[in-house]
C-alpha cells in the first residue's frame, strides 16, 4: 500500500516585500522623507550644543583668566614651627604634592587646564627698594613683588642671560637670590641682566636679587600669565593724594626660582603660598553649567573648600569670580533659549503633522484594499501590525542614515539627544499609517461614508479636545505675557497653540463661508465657479490635518520673522546710537582744514557734516561742564533726519544779530538752565558766548550722552568753531579709505563695523542661525503638506477633468477649474494665517524681551529691543502658499491635457 501523500499549502508571498514591490516609489518617497526628518531632529540639539558651548568658551575668554582661574592661597607656615620644616613646606616638592592632592579634591565638573595652571610661593607686601637706579616718576622709590612660581621655563623664552636658579639649598638666612623678569618689567624699571636689586629684610641685611635673564611669555594672554598680571607687565601706581599732580611709583615682578621660594621667609614681604587652578573652556559644556556652578560654590564655601583645606593647610581660602562669569552667561542664555524654543516647538509640530498627513495620504490611497481586508474577517491588531512592519522596514533604515548624516554634519554635541529626537521622528512616522488606519477602519462597514467637510458635524470629543487646547493656549499666553519667556515649556508653545486655535476656528468658519459663496457663484455665467465651489464643498473632513500645518507654519514664520527683523532693527538701531551717523572721524584737536574735503572723496560718502565739539564747556559759570557742539544748522538738520535722533528744522538755530544765539539742548540742560532767558557759556579758551534754549530733544548724533548743547558754528569764536569730529552719511563708507583720509589725527568708526561687532557673539549669532533654519523647515514643510494635501485629490481631479473635457470643457475652463477649487483653502490658510500671526505677535508681544538675543551686553545704548509685527514676515510666507496652490493646480491641468482623456478614464480604474 502507497504511502499518502500530505496536502501541500499553496505558497503565501511576504506582506512587506509585496507591498514594496507593488509601490516602489511611495515607500523610496517615504525613506526619502523620514531621512531628511531624522538628520533635521538630529542636528538641532546639537546645533544647539555648540553654539551654546562655542558662547560659553567666548564668555570665559572675555572674563579673563584673573577673574575665572580659582586662586587657593594659604599663609606661610606656623612662626612657632622649626625654621626646617618652615622652610621645607614652601620647597616645590612639597607644593607640587599638594597641587596633586588639590586637583583630586576639586571634582569633575570642573575641567582644570593643567597646561595653564601653576602653583608656587608670593609675597603678600611689595616693600619699597631702595635702589637709586631704579625710576622714580614722583620721586617714590620703586617697588617689588617676589614671586617663585612653577612652570617657568615651560611658559618664557629666554631673550637675554638664563633662567634663574638654586646652586644649594635656600632657606631664611640665604643673602642672595637669583630672578629673571620680563621684557615689559626690564624695559619700564630699566632693568638689565646682572643688576642687583636689594630687597629690605627685617634685622638682617637686605636681600639680594640678581637679575640673570630677561624672558618673553610664550602665551602672554594663558592663564599662566594673566591670572596675576604683574608677573608679566609692571604697574604704574597712582596714590589717592590730593593735588593736580599725584604720587606716583612703579610695581614689578621678581621672579625667582622655584627653589628659592624659602628665601621670601627673611624678608617682610609675609609669604604665601597659592595653587592657581585654570579652567579648560574646552572640556566646559553647558549642558553641565549647573552642576560647574554648584563645584564653584562648593570650592569657594563648601565641602569641596573643606577636602582643599584639609590636604594644603587649614587656614587656605579660595578666591576666584569664575561664579560670576557663570552666572552672566547663564542670564544671557536664558533669554536666548525661550525664543529658540518657540521656534522649535513650531517647527516640530509642522514636522509631525507632515509625518500624520503621509500616513493618511497612504491610507487615503488603500482605503478600498484595507475595508476589503477588514471585510474578509482581518483583525483590527493584525492589520495595524502589518502596516507596522511594512512601514517599519522603509522608516528604520532611513532614519539611522538620517541620523548618521546629523552627526557627521554637526560633528559637536551631545550625541542623546540627537538620537532620541531622530528616534522620535522616525516612530512618528511609522505610527501614522497604521494609527490613521486603525482610527478610520476600527468598524467593519459595506460603504464609505460620506466625509466631506460640509456635511460632517463636529462631535462631542473633538468639541472638548478643541476647549481643552483653547484653555492650553489661553494660559500660555497669559504666562508669557506676564512672567516673560522664562516660564515653563508651555510657554514656548504658545505661538503654536494659537496657531492650532485659529486652525480648529477656521475650519469650523469653512462651511459656513462656502455656503455663503456657493448662492452668488450660482447666479454667474458659466459653470466653473459653481462647481469649483461644489467641489471645494466636497473636500473631505480629514483637510484638517494640512490646514494645522499650513497656519502653524506661517504663524511661526511671521513670528520668527518679526523676531530676526526685530534683532536686525535693535542692532541697526544701537549702531546708530553709538556711532551718530554712517560713519564717523573724532579728534581731540581741531582737524585739518582740508580734512572735510578729503573725507568727502571717500567712496561711498554723500555727505559731510562737520562739528566742533566743545567738552569744556561752562554755562552760567558754573562748575558743570556740558559738551558745546557747533554745527552747520542745514547739514545738520539733515542729518538727525537721516538717523531719526532728535530732527529739528534748521531754520530755528539760524543766528539774529545783536541776539543770543539760539540752542538746541537735552532735557537736563533745558530744566538746569531754562529755555526764557539767555545766558551764558564759558569756553575752553575763555571766551565766552551768550546762548538761548529754543529746542529740547532727547538724543543728537554728535554725542552719545544726555547732556549737550547744539549752537550754529558761525556763532562761536574762531577757535572754536574748528571742526573736532566729522559725521558722515553715506550707504557703503569705505572705512579703509576713510582712516587714510583723515590721517592718524582722528579715530573713525563705522556704523556697519559697530553693528557686525553687535553680531559677533557665538552665543546670539548661533541661535539666530539655527532660529533662522527653523523657521525655514517650518515654512519648507508646510509646502510639503500643501503639495501632499493636493496630490491626494490629484487621481480624482484628473478624472474629473477627462469626463468634463469629454462634455465640452476646454483647457482654459479645466486650469480655471482646478485653481478655483484649490483657492478656498489656500486664501483661507494665507488670510488665516497672516491674521494668526499678527494676532499671535500682538498677544505675546509684551513678554518677549529681544535685547539678549539681539546686542551683545545689557550696556547697549539701545532701548529695550521689542517685538513688533513684520509686515514683510506676514505677507510673504501668505504669497508663498497662494503662489504654490495656484501653480500646482495650473500644473494638474497642464500635466492632464498632456495625457488625455482615454487614459483617465479606463474601465475598471477606481478614481
């Protein structure tokens, strides 16, 4: 008997690789997308990284290393102990262990600069020298510090003679030392290899310094150099005396070898002994800036001081304003993060609702294959999860080589949140089909039902959902308007949420404006506008989803817009302040009579507006002195017209023989002296002049102060009324030029290098950057979303066309079809969302401070720098999606004339 054979199962091909190969270019599309989504979330956090460790490394640089190096000092040793151990316990071997023992202490957010750090032995009183060879610029004898500091011959280059040295052991009774001093401190004492200077000591005889080498610092601006200045450069010291003359004598620096710092105990300058800790700005990052200033504090009055204490001496102190330096930047990057934020969270909220909208687009396409399925008895789960996997196998790949792209792009930064922000997208995007299948397919149903967005009527959950975000959004903006952006990250989302509001409100306000539009379109000839309303009409409910996109797009862009124009105008504005004009050339004397001629020949230079500046000067006779500026009333007049700082006509300062001369003064100046009667002021040369206040303004361009008094130059005496400072206007002032024209006599400054100056900060140029990138994405992806929202209707809108042409419609009533229909929501969205923005701008307006971004220092001469809406950032982005609306539904029509009619209308093509 036979053996029976098995039933064999037919073959079963894969759910992925089919899918895949039955849509090749929808899923390259989606691998193409999520890519460039995850190397977009990939690279923000550590854009930001670096340029917030970039501004921190550039804060430590300007606080220099006298202010941010942690200087531990203890006293010389106990006077009760042996003169052995006194003199052992300033030797370099014994300070070198501590120094060891000193930077195990510390802890590790504090990355100390090995390189540029030292320790060593000073004394704390600098005694006079009695050495008569020595300058004296009053007739005070010169004064020294003794310093033997590690690390010498690492950091100086020997210019003449040697390093110092200790041929034998040096302790308090040692009568001569060897130092070397620097080529700045030999030059200002006149001190030359092999003089001798003696330094007093109490009951002995003076001790004996020979100098045996000037050197020159390898890197005089290192913190080995600039932690105490002196080291490196003398110090001409002036004594409070009273007197136009005062005291006045020299300090230098001595400095020994590090073996003869024992020697420093004979003499009466009470040594002491000090471990100088430099950080490395390059190993500091900000992401740790609170724990680095918790290490500071501690080390300054804390447990770390202790554990310092504890392996030096007892009575060590630690002394450094590292804290402060910290503690300004971190007021600085305050202010900077919250608007970064809002554009962030702007752009993000574009992003995952593009990543949503691919999903629906790709379910949209499979409604009739997925109801098939669920019809043929597919579970709910199983379903999702095959949507998963198919979506999973194109999403994960693409974005690991879009994350892999990020941090090859932006090598710096921390590499967590690069990959949970690259993460977050790339789960974002497999969710969206299976979710907005699961949500649209949960019940098994014969026929789709009608979804259009005129007959579907809100339910009670998405009326609760739209309370809930209004709610949301109406305590954001309360919070941001009354703490500022230093609120919580609810905050930051407030332009959003009003943008979302406005959505959800206009889409409500949809139906209603197509109704009242479809009654007048059916009253005018033609079919077009009635059936490109009826069409519109039929859009389906689910265009909330782009509409989101569209409006949460353009309120982040008019509102980053305004942001950046709002920076450029604060720093336009400070640049103006602080130079007076476009460019600018101050003397402190009188300027060559031909120097206005030859500044007017500069390129670029339109005008020049000479002023006599008289700082001087006294009215009433008095003590106060006011600046006097003497100026050609016409050019003048034109030129506070031109920088917009106190216009005046120029007609009321022209003088009246026999009368005062009339003035243009501050507020001080007017309320000091009056604007009834005449008086007058006392000049630099002693003559005098009798002025009248006819004129009050706050600011004028010649001097940046408050007090000032502006007279015609034809007025003043003849000394007097020389020019000390030109002002000039001009569009681009050759700066180059201009300081060869007026020679090494005046100082000339620019107003475009005062404002580039303005953005030089890595801190505030980084974060305008990558705010600047932000919006752009934001902007680029809502394109995205309009162009997705129009492909999905696109097989529908070409059918349609083949059946109307069939009827007798021609290819221009097809085009006006086509961008008829796609008006509504694009004028919807543009007019929505330039209203939205300018909504959202004026709402948030009041809590948003611009000043930290936008100027460099809270010392601007720049008011408060405000937001303000943009009428460009409104208008352009609105342009932009009408522009793309209309020439893609001009494309459509375009592409299906092309193909005709036969191929759209195929038996058996479900459109």
């Amino acid at each position: 008997m036979g053996r029976r054979r098995e039933p064999v199962a037919p073959p079963v091909a894969p759910w992925v690789r089919t899918r895949l190969r039955a849509a090749p270019g929808a899923a390259a599309a989606l691998a193409l997308l999520v890519a460039l989504t995850a190397c977009l979330a990939g690279a923000y956090p550590r854009a930001v990284d670096r340029y917030e460790d970039a501004g921190l490394r550039r804060a430590l640089r300007q606080a220099r290393p006298e202010h941010t190096t942690v200087r531990l000092s203890a006293p010389q040793p106990d006077l009760g102990l042996p003169p052995g151990r006194r003199a052992a316990a300033l030797r370099p071997a014994a300070l070198q262990r501590q120094y060891a023992k000193v930077l195990g202490a510390i802890g590790e957010p504090l990355a100390v600069d090995r390189a540029q750090s030292a320790y060593g032995v000073a004394g704390t009183v600098t005694p006079a020298v009695p050495d008569p060879w020595l300058p004296r610029p009053t007739g005070l004898p010169a004064r020294v510090s003794l310093t033997a500091q590690s690390g010498l011959a690492a950091h100086a280059r020997v210019r003449t003679g040697r390093l110092p040295r200790a041929a034998r052991p040096v302790d308090a009774t040692t009568p001569e030392v060897e130092a070397a001093v620097t080529a700045a401190t030999a030059e200002s004492l006149r001190i030359e290899v092999g003089a001798v200077i003696h330094v007093p000591a109490p009951g002995r005889r003076p001790l004996a310094v020979r100098v045996t080498g000037i050197l020159v610092p390898r890197d005089p601006d290192g913190a080995y150099w600039s932690t105490v200045p002196l080291l490196r450069t003398p110090s001409l010291v002036t004594l409070p005396t009273p007197g136009p003359d005062p005291d006045r004598y020299w300090l230098g620096a001595l400095l020994l070898a590090p073996e003869a710092a024992p020697a420093l105990l004979g003499t009466g300058t009470d040594p002491a002994r000090y471990w100088h800790l430099a950080p490395d700005p390059r190993a500091l990052r900000v992401h740790g800036l609170d724990r680095l200033r918790a290490a500071v504090a501690a080390l300054e009055s804390g447990p770390a001081l202790q554990r310092a204490r504890a392996v030096t001496d007892q009575g060590a102190d630690v002394d450094t304003d590292l804290d402060e330096a910290l503690a300004a930047f971190s007021r600085l990057r305050s202010g900077i993060a919250p608007l970064v934020a809002v554009a962030a969270a702007g752009t993000a909220t574009v992003v995952a609702v593009v990543l949503l909208m691919t999903g629906g687009l790709a379910a949209d396409r499979r409604r009739a294959e997925l109801a098939l399925l669920r019809a043929r008895g597919a579970s709910l789960t199983g379903l999702a999860g095959r949507l998963l996997a198919e979506t999973a196998v194109v999403a994960v790949p693409a974005g690991a080589l879009g994350l892999a792209a990020a941090l090859l792009a932006v090598p710096a930064g921390r590499v967590a949140p690069a990959v949970a922000a690259a993460l977050a997208a790339t789960l974002t995007a497999c969710a969206a089909l299976p979710l907005r299948a699961a949500l649209a397919h949960r019940t098994v149903r014969l026929t789709a039902p009608r979804e259009d967005i005129a007959s579907v009527r809100p339910s009670r959950r998405r009326t609760v959902a739209e309370l809930t975000l209004l709610v949301l959004a109406a305590g954001a903006v309360a919070g941001l308007r009354r703490r500022g952006t230093t609120g919580d990250q609810l905050v930051a989302l407030a332009p959003v949420l009003v943008g979302v509001i406005a959505a959800l409100l206009l889409l409500r306000l949809h139906p209603l404006l197509l109704r009242r539009l479809s009654g007048p379109a059916g009253r005018l000839r033609g079919a077009v506008g009635h059936l490109a309303l009826a069409r519109a009409g039929r859009t389906r409910a689910s265009a909330v989803l782009p509409l989101l996109a569209l409006l949460t797009a353009l309120t982040t862009a008019a509102f980053g817009g305004s942001v950046l124009a709002g920076v450029a105008a604060a720093r336009d504005r400070a640049a103006v302040l602080t130079v007076g004009a476009d460019a600018r050339a101050d003397a402190s004397a009188p300027l060559p009579a031909a120097a206005p001629a030859r500044a007017r020949a500069v390129p670029g230079v339109r005008a020049v507006t000479p002023v006599a500046v008289s700082h001087q000067a006294r009215p009433a006779d008095g003590q106060d002195e006011v600046p006097l500026l003497g100026v050609e009333p016409r050019g003048y007049a034109r030129l506070t017209a031109h920088t917009a700082l106190g216009a005046f006509p120029s007609d009321r300062l022209a003088p009246v023989r026999a009368r005062p001369l009339p003035a243009l003064a501050s507020p001080s100046v007017a309320a000091a002296y009056g604007t009834r009667r005449p008086f007058p002021v006392r000049l630099a040369d002693g003559s005098a002049v009798t002025v009248r206040i006819v004129l009050v303004r706050d600011r004028t361009p010649a001097v940046p102060g408050a007090d000032f008094l502006v007279v015609d130059r034809a007025g003043l005496p003849a000394p007097a009324a020389r020019p000390t400072a030109l002002l000039l206007t001009g569009d681009r002032v050759d700066a180059g030029a201009l300081r060869h024209a007026v020679g090494t006599s005046a100082a000339v400054r620019v107003r475009a290098e005062e404002r580039a100056r303005y953005a030089d900060s890595p801190l505030q140029s980084g974060a305008e950057h990558v705010y600047t990138a932000a919006v752009a994405t934001g902007a680029g992806f809502a394109v995205l979303a309009l162009l997705l929202s129009l492909v999905r209707a696109a097989p529908e809108r070409a059918a349609l066309l083949a059946r109307l042409r069939t009827m007798g419609l021609t290819r221009a009533e097809s085009r006006r079809l086509l961008i008829l229909e796609s008006l509504p929501q694009a004028v919807l969205a543009a007019a929505g969302g330039a209203l939205t923005g300018w909504s959202a701008i004026t709402l948030l307006s009041p809590g948003i401070d611009l000043t930290a971004i936008a100027l460099p220092t809270a010392a601007s001469p720049a008011p408060t720098a405000g937001l303000r809406p943009d009428t460009w950032s409104l208008a352009l982005p609105a342009l932009a999606v009408l522009t793309a609306a209309v020439g893609v539904a001009a494309l459509q029509a375009w592409w299906t004339g092309r193909r005709g009619s036969v191929t759209e209308l195929r038996a058996g093509d479900g459109r």
